[in-house]
C-alpha cells in the first residue's frame, strides 16, 4: 500500500487522537484540557490552527469518539458512511500547499477551519485512503489482553497484533515463555 508522507502524518495523527481517550472510567483523558489539546496539536504539527479555546476541546473530543467509531466498524461500507459523514460535515476543500519545509502536498480542511474540521477532514480524507485501497483491516486494535489502543497496520504482510511490539508484544511473549517454562518444571 503506497502511503504519502503528508497522509501517513495524518495515520499517525488520528491513531494518537483515539489513543488519547480514556480506556473505562479510572483511565485519565489524553485530553483533559485545552492545555493537552495544545500539547497535541504541537507535537503533531498540525498548521493553521489559531488560539484553542474550551469549544475546541470539545469538538476535537467529539471528532475523536468518530474516529474511535470508525475503527469499530463491523464492515467496511459501514466505515466508509461514517467517513463520508466527517468529512461532509467537515467542509472538506482540497488544496495544494507547500508550508513549513514541506513539499507540496494537500490539505483537505477549508481555510480558517476549526482544529477539530481540520482533523476531521485530513485525518478523515486518509482513512478514506486505506479504504480505497481496500485495507480497512489494517485499523486495528492492540490484541493484548489488557491494552485497546489502536494503530494502523502497515506491515507488508498485514500481521502487526500489537499497538507496540517493545511493550505490549513483548510482554505477552515473555509471559506465555514463563508459562511454558513453569508447566514444564511442574509437569
């Protein structure tokens, strides 16, 4: 699957933004606070944004729960309606720019868009992508027992089962190996 920088900056921008959801009740939001969002939309580099205020906070966790949706989805028309509903709902504009160092590439939010449209419709407009492409199994969530994050799977061969191969994946395989070892000392 051939992926443009400026649409894998948007994967990853949307796989963080579900990510910062809390996971149950005790769980603490990734976006707890207007100060969070500004950390967010910072490190991911996202332009254009102005001065974020408590009504931005809230669209963005709007747009979030949608996402959250989207990777839920049963099927892929079903992701694909929800899609075409964010990004309608975004005022998607396609245009050409080359801002910041970076080479020419598209943005698909209207000028002066809210961050919450403007994340709706870039993030929105690369999810569109992979379903183009056929591959809405390759938004995922983290197969460990005790972590739902989501990532996209961009392994050549569609195999990646967890969120991080470091930590979770590692740790399921070091505690399935003490098993193993610990049934055969006993058994």
């Amino acid at each position: 699957m051939l992926i443009t920088h400026d649409t894998r900056c948007a994967l990853d921008t949307v796989v963080d933004l579900v990510n910062t959801a809390p996971e149950g009740d005790a769980a603490p939001d990734g976006l707890a606070d207007v100060a969070a969002l500004e950390d967010f939309v910072r490190s991911h580099k996202i332009s254009e944004v102005g001065v974020l205020t408590e009504a931005d906070l809230t669209a963005v966790r709007r747009v979030r729960g949608r996402f959250e949706a989207i990777f839920a989805a049963p099927d892929t028309r079903t992701a694909a309606g929800m899609i075409n509903e964010l990004v309608a709902a975004a005022g998607t504009t396609p245009r050409l720019t080359d801002h910041d160092g970076y080479d020419w590439h598209v943005h698909y939010f209207a000028p002066g868009a809210s961050v919450a449209d403007h994340m709706a419709a870039d993030c929105g407009m690369a999810l569109a992508f992979v379903m183009v492409a056929g591959e809405q199994e390759r938004l995922r969530r983290c197969e460990a027992p005790d972590c739902r994050r989501a990532f996209v799977d961009l392994s050549r061969n569609r195999s990646r089962r967890y969120c991080d191969s470091r930590t979770c994946g590692n740790r399921l395989h070091v505690a399935a190996y003490r098993a193993r070892r610990k049934e055969a000392t006993t058994g």
